[in-house]
C-alpha cells in the first residue's frame, strides 16, 4: 500500500514495515505487530496515517517511526 505527496515524499506500508521515500533517499522502520496493512492516505498537510488489521497509526507515530 502506497500514497504519495504533493512535497515530493511518498509513504509505503507493508506487513510489519513503513517506509519512507523522498529525494535524498529512503528510510524503513518495522513497525510493531507485523499486522496487515488495510488503509493508508494522508492527512490535510500531506502527512500520512495508516490503519492495519489491528491498529490506526496517526500521521505523528508513522512520521516518528520513520526516520528522514
């Protein structure tokens, strides 16, 4: 599952991962619980969230989980 942004950077989720794609490069972080991803998109600002099989991740955990 993937969304991207008017900035530029785009988001990725996958069974136990978040990613993290712009133009100085790439950042994976696993994410706790290895459920399935079942939504993502972003937020009025361009910040993503994302729901799973067990849990919604607000824009400000994936944004923190992930390193820039």
């Amino acid at each position: 599952m993937a969304v991207a942004g008017a900035d530029g950077a785009a988001w990725a989720a996958g069974a136990g991962v978040v990613m993290r794609f712009d133009q100085s490069g790439a950042a994976v972080e696993a994410s706790e619980g290895g459920s399935r991803p079942v939504a993502m998109g972003l937020d009025e600002d361009g910040v993503p969230w994302l729901v799973t099989e067990r849990e919604v991740l607000l824009a400000e955990e994936i944004v923190d989980a992930v390193p820039s």
